[in-house]
C-alpha cells in the first residue's frame, strides 16, 4: 500500500494511465477482460435474466 501511495504521490501512476489511454488501452483493456472472465461475474450473468424484480430496460 505504501508503494501505491508513493505512486499516486509522486505522478507515476497517473502517468501510467496517460501512457496506457495514449496506447490505445492495452492495460486497461486486460484489467477488463480478466474482470468480465472471473466467475463470480460469470455466474452473475447468468442468474440475472432469473430475476424478474431487476429492471434492465435502461441499459
């Protein structure tokens, strides 16, 4: 935790989100996808159409 503080402190992690956004994303592209895989997000979408009291007509 003291490492990512002195990051945020100091610049570095938001320049490396400048120089990922400047990439085309690709870091934050994977962060994404290995979220999207994890099978509690897996499993999430699949019991959500079961659940008749969720309204999704806004997405």
């Amino acid at each position: 935790m003291k490492k990512v503080l002195a990051e945020i402190q100091d610049g570095t992690f938001t320049q490396a989100l400048i120089d990922d956004d400047d990439a085309g994303r690709p870091r934050m592209n994977a962060y994404r996808k290995q979220a999207a895989d994890h099978p509690i997000e897996v499993t999430g979408a699949q019991l959500r159409p079961m659940m008749a009291w969720i309204d999704d007509s806004d997405e």
